[in-house]
C-alpha cells in the first residue's frame, strides 16, 4: 500500500492525541501512517479524500484504552486553536488547518450518527461521497452544520459591547452570538439575537468573516454593527451581564483562537490599543 499522501488523525472526544516526542503543529498536519498501526482494527477507523491527502481518521470513546499508545500525549482542541492563533491564518497553514478541522467535525458527526433518523436501521459510511447510508430505507445523511452569527456592536464613541453568559465560565465577557433559525437571513438573525439577548437595535450590519468551529458543528459568521437606540436590558436567561467597555475598562476575555477574539482585537487595533487592560488575556 502507497503511503505517500495518507496521513492519520486520532481524537478522543474533544482531544487530539499524537505521540509524545511529536509537537502539537506537526500533530495538526497529522501523522505518519505508521502511528496508525494501534488502531487498524478499530471499527470507528474511516478515510476522508481529498485532491492530495488521504486522511485516516479515529474517533476514540473517553474511557478508550489502547495499550499501545501509553507515551502517546492529548490536547484539548480548543487550546489548539488558541495557540495557533486560527482565525488569523491563510495560505497553507488553513489548507491544513481545514483539514485537520475537517476530520474532527465528521469524526464527531459519524460517532452521533449511528441509526436513521426516519427507520432507525444502523447507518453504514456511503462509498462515493461523505455521507451515511440507510440500507433498509436509502435515506442518506450528511454531516450537519449549524451556522450561528457573532457580532461586534460599537456605539459612536467607539465602545464596544461586551456581555457575560450564563454557560461562560468564570466572569468572562464576549460579543452577542447565537444560532441562525429556519427562514432566517444572516442579518435577520444579528437582529433578532442582539434584540432578544440584550434589547437594543442596531444598524450598519457588515460581514467580517467566519470560522469552523465544531464544538460541535458550528460555523461561526462574524459581524460588525453600530448601535443605533434602546437602554441594554438582558434576557437574564442567556445573558447575565453587559456593558459598554473601552480598552481601559475591559473585563476578562475570550481566549485567542476564538472568533470572538479576533473581532475583539480587531476593535482595539481601531483605538491602537497597545498594552493589556484589567483582564486582558
């Protein structure tokens, strides 16, 4: 067999798992087929294609222990992105980020897609295409992607809107987000969430970017908007606490790596901002 373009990824639930004298950066660009050898025989084993790479994936159980692998190392995927700064990268580093990004989300999708979801027959991976087969109905299923909007809202002097959730852990504040809804457009969907979670409006909606983010399946779609009238008044069920901050009275943040992070950075490069504030991480 022709190793020259496979390549081997192997998560534990949310961790990517890669040999202990490999660093993390290798690791993302996966592993040399002979790393795969403790795995072969794994049922939760499939390959994803692409022009160049084929890509063996593992999807292992938290509780998953292979003797083989004892000196093998883990780290959270979330600390991955962080420290590699994701949503700042272009060029070949996202080519293989994407990749990496790629094969996790379907190996998450494959594990929670066992059973049709109209007959409740075990589900088979489909040979021409990334999907699951029903064999007794025919019924196929592809990966899901949630898309959810995410939006930076300044007012005129230039301050941003930071609020706390109630999932978040610990005091930290980020932008208003949330998922968009069937019959929604994008911008129908910044509007409704920034009303329902905080009671403002707003205006000058503008597309920044977007960002994989499969914890789980999400794509994440960045705004910027002006806020335009309305006192704050949180829901008090997702949303706990927000505030109108300036770079001095910033509270703590969102990890880089996040797209949350990025529009923040990118508002305080507007003020040049050049040190850290209370907070600041």
């Amino acid at each position: 067999m022709n190793h020259k373009n496979d390549v081997w990824f192997v998560f534990r639930e949310g961790d990517l798992l890669f040999p202990s004298d490999w660093d993390y950066i290798a690791a993302v660009g996966g592993l040399d087929p002979k790393f795969g050898e403790p795995f072969i025989n794994l049922k939760e084993h499939f390959v994803l294609y692409d022009e160049t790479t084929n890509c063996h994936v593992f999807y292992l159980e938290s509780d998953a222990k292979i003797m083989d692998i004892q000196n093998w190392q883990s780290l959270p995927i979330r600390t991955l992105l962080g420290s590699l700064h994701a949503p700042h990268l272009a060029g070949s580093e996202w080519q293989t980020l994407s990749r990496f990004l790629r094969a996790f989300h379907a190996a998450q999708w494959r594990q929670a897609s066992q059973f049709c979801g109209f007959c409740g027959e075990r589900l088979f991976d489909a040979t021409d295409e990334l999907a699951r087969q029903c064999v007794r109905c025919g019924r196929r299923e592809y990966p899901r992607i949630s898309p959810a909007v995410i939006v930076a809202i300044k007012d005129k002097e230039n301050r941003l809107l930071l609020a706390h959730n109630s999932k978040f852990k610990n005091n930290i504040y980020a932008l208003i987000a949330g998922f968009v809804e069937a019959g929604e457009r994008l911008e129908d969907t910044v509007h409704r969430e920034i009303r329902e979670e905080v009671g403002i409006e707003v205006d000058s909606v503008s597309y920044v970017a977007s960002q994989p983010w499969p914890f789980p399946a999400s794509l994440m779609l960045a705004f910027e908007a002006t806020y335009l009238q309305g006192e704050l008044r949180c829901d008090g069920k997702e949303i706990l606490d927000a505030r109108w901050v300036t770079p001095d009275t910033l509270p703590e943040l969102p990890g880089s790596g996040s797209i949350s992070r990025f529009l923040i950075d990118r508002w305080l490069a507007s003020w040049d901002y050049k040190g850290p504030g209370p907070g600041h991480r």
